[in-house]
C-alpha cells in the first residue's frame, strides 16, 4: 500500500496512531509516500499514483472515503482570509479556496501551519477565521479533508475505525520535536491540536453534502 500524508501539524495524532498501533509486519506492507501539501497530495491521489490519503474534501467528492478527515467545530486557526491584502488563492490549497468563495470573502488565503503561525504572530489583526465563517452561517462544523482510498478498502476502514475508538496523546518528545520543526512552541502546538477532531458523523456528513451543493453553483 502506498499512503500519502499531509504535511501540516493537523495530522500529528494520526500520525502517532499509526506507529503505535500498526504492526511491525503491516508496517512493512505501507509505503509512506513523501508528505506534503493538500494540493499536491490530492493531484497524486487522483492519478493513482497512491492508494490512500487524506485528500481535499472538495476532490473526494467521486472518491472512495473512510469515517475519519481533518474536521473544525467554529474556530480552526489555521485557515484565514487576510483582509489587508490583494485577493489571492493558496497554492497549498483546493478546498479553502472554494470555502472562501462560496462565504464570499476577499483577500488573500492562508491554509495551514504558516496560517497558525501567522495568527500567533498577529493576534491583534482581524482575520477571517473561514471555519467560524463556514459555522456562522451554516451551524456545522467544517471538513477540511478525508481519508480516502483507491485500494485496499477493508484494511483502511478497520484503520479508520479503530483511529475513532482510540484516545491519541502525542508523546511530549514528539510534540516538542514537532514543534520546533514548525517554528512553534510545544504548547502552541497542543493548543492548536486542540481545536481539530477526526471523526465523521450526521453533522459532519450533512456539513460536506451542504459544501458540495454550494460548490457546484460556484463552478
């Protein structure tokens, strides 16, 4: 199997759920596909060029999905509209472009660890939280990404399953070691994990039906 990750810090506990949970023997079985940005995992996933990933919501649409993506109840902290400047999409990203249209805000998009950091760094500056906005009007949560596969569709979803039973705590050597890769503190890093949950319930599935239908008026 050939899995590809997200290189941003939302996916830290799976990550930790994986090398704790997964057996030496499975192990050798996963290919782990260098880790990078939503754009380029998506653009990968749908060459099937890997058979598994947490991919943009908005290209999982015809995709085969677990339970499990990168989910924000209001307040995400690491997706913002910066309203000071020229309108301009993220590279890095796919979904929060769309979400920004379809909320109907202008500026430019930031997505991602440089967007936490940014915030940290920024506090004092108005920016436009795109999950609170998505929750203002709508009263669900956002689905960043899912967990989509293109094989080994057994194996993923008792991987998904036993993900949403399992309690994470990542190991503070790790965090810190995570952290500083990132440029953040320890604390703000946990801080930040705090505000991101995994599984895919009623709200989180009436949540992407709702995001797809505004989505197909845009395009």
């Amino acid at each position: 199997m050939i899995f590809a990750s997200i290189s941003y810090s939302n996916l830290l506990p799976f990550q930790i759920f994986i090398k704790k949970n997964i057996s030496n023997t499975q192990i050798k079985q996963i290919a782990f596909y260098k880790k990078n940005v939503p754009s380029y995992i998506n653009k990968k996933f749908l060459e099937k060029k890997v058979d598994a990933a947490f991919i943009s919501s908005i290209k999982s649409q015809k995709a085969k999905c677990s339970n499990i993506g990168i989910i924000a109840h209001k307040k995400v902290y690491s997706v913002f509209v910066l309203k000071k400047r020229e309108h301009k999409e993220d590279k890095e990203s796919n979904s929060s472009n769309i979400l920004a249209q379809i909320l109907n805000v202008h500026g430019e998009v930031i997505i991602g660890d440089k967007a936490l950091k940014y915030y940290l760094k920024n506090k004092d500056e108005k920016l436009l939280d795109l999950a609170e906005l998505w929750y203002e009007k709508t009263n669900l949560p956002f689905v960043f990404a899912r967990l989509c596969f293109n094989k080994y569709n057994t194996t993923i979803q008792k991987l998904a399953n036993k993900f949403t039973k399992t309690k994470v705590k990542v190991p503070y050597f790790y965090l810190k070691k995570e952290a500083k890769k990132r440029g953040l503190s320890p604390k703000e890093l946990q801080w930040y994990l705090n505000h991101i949950y995994y599984k895919i319930g009623h709200k989180e599935n009436r949540a992407l039906k709702l995001f797809f239908k505004y989505a197909r008026k845009i395009n």
